[in-house]
C-alpha cells in the first residue's frame, strides 16, 4: 500500500531556486537520471530506517 504522507512530505522538500534550477536545465538527460536514482535511493533508505 502507498504511503501518501511519504509522497507529500518529499513534495513539499523539493523546492528549487531560480539559480538551482537554471543549472538543472543544463545537466543532460543521463545525469538528472542519475541525480532521480540518487535521491530515490536516499528516500528508500529513510523509509526502510523508519518501519
């Protein structure tokens, strides 16, 4: 079962500056794949630590 409180809390984290997203736009396609593999890496382990 999906946990939506998991899904809002990370909504509410990512919030990007003008400047932060400026320098994403420049990244390629294989590197915001590898940035979205990262962080849903770090979110799997939070959430595994929680239970």
């Amino acid at each position: 079962m999906v946990n939506l409180e998991t899904y809002a809390k990370i909504n509410e984290e990512i919030k990007f500056t003008e400047e932060e997203t400026v320098e994403l736009l420049k990244l390629s396609d294989k590197e915001i794949l590898v940035l979205i593999l990262s962080e849903l890496k770090k979110i799997s382990e939070n959430t595994q630590k929680s239970n």
